[in-house]
C-alpha cells in the first residue's frame, strides 16, 4: 500500500524507457511506411519503362 520513496526513481525510469520505446516502434513504422511507398513507386516506374508504351510514361524527376 506505501510506496517506499527508493522506488520512485525506477518507476520514472521505466515509464521513460517505456516512452522512448514507444517513440523508437513510431518512427521505424512510419520509415517502413514510407521504404513501402518509395519501392511502390520504383516498381511502377520500371513496369512502365518495360512496357512498350513508353511514351505514356510521365516523366520521373524532371520537376
């Protein structure tokens, strides 16, 4: 029922590490996320350099 004050300190640690843990798995979703996208586009990009309509292919990277 009481809490000891030695404790406190661990528990702030771990709800810390809890938090930055929780940062870490955001981050490498949304990375994974946007690899998905940038190969999405790669993969269309190559299709349509492969096929025989060339020419309705828009450009890539002349913007």
């Amino acid at each position: 029922m009481f809490r000891r004050q030695d404790e406190e300190p661990d528990e702030q640690w771990r709800m810390t590490v809890n938090l930055l843990a929780i940062i870490a798995v955001l981050v490498m979703i949304g990375a994974g996320f946007w690899l998905l996208r940038e190969l999405n586009a790669a993969k269309k990009a190559q299709e349509c350099l492969a096929s025989a309509a060339r020419h309705q292919c828009r450009q890539i990277g002349t913007r």
